[in-house]
C-alpha cells in the first residue's frame, strides 16, 4: 500500500502543476506568419486570438481571397506552435510519459 500512497501524491502534484500551466497559458502570445510575414496573428497559449497585423498592400479589395487565405494560413501556423509549446510543457511535466491517444490536456 505503501506504493499507492506515493502514486496518489505523485497525482496529485501533477494535478496542482497542470493547473498552474493552465493558468500560464492564458499569458504566453505566440505569432503565426504567412505571406513572408505580410499576415500575423497573435494567440495566447489558450489558443484565442490576440492580434492581427497585415500589411497594408495586401488591402486590394480585388484580392480579398489571397488575404482571407494568409489569414487562415497564418491562425494554423500560430495554432501549431501553440499545441507544439502545449506538448513540450506536458512533456516536461509527466517526464517524457506518454499520455494515451486521444487524451489531450489542457482540457
């Protein structure tokens, strides 16, 4: 029994350090890019947007799709690093443990 004691605090450690990365997430930004960097979107850890720059020549009202395309092609890029940083800090909390497939954290 002795074992299972330890288990259940290692458990709950990892439950209050989940929680607090949660918390973190909200105050990281990380920047996607697209177009050479014409299109950039800024998104907190939580993935909501924060920000949106485009480059003023990209505001030709007969190209709106090519604008529309590097907008969403930025979002995905910002979005993809956002799960990239999220899986790193999972990593570093469950020591490289592998979490079943389909379980993603934060919730």
């Amino acid at each position: 029994m002795k074992n299972l004691g330890q288990m259940m605090k290692q458990a709950q450690k990892m439950q209050s350090q989940m929680a607090e990365m949660q918390e973190k997430l909200g105050d990281i930004t990380i920047e996607g890019a697209a177009g050479g960097g014409m299109v950039k979107v800024t998104l907190s850890g939580k993935q909501e947007m924060k920000g949106l720059k485009i480059d003023p020549s990209l505001m030709d009202p007969e190209e709106t799709e090519v604008l529309e395309d590097l907008i969403i092609a930025a979002y995905n890029d910002a979005r993809s690093k956002v799960d990239q940083h999220v899986q790193d800090e999972m990593g570093k909390l469950t020591g490289g443990m592998q979490l079943p497939a389909g379980f993603k954290l934060p919730f």
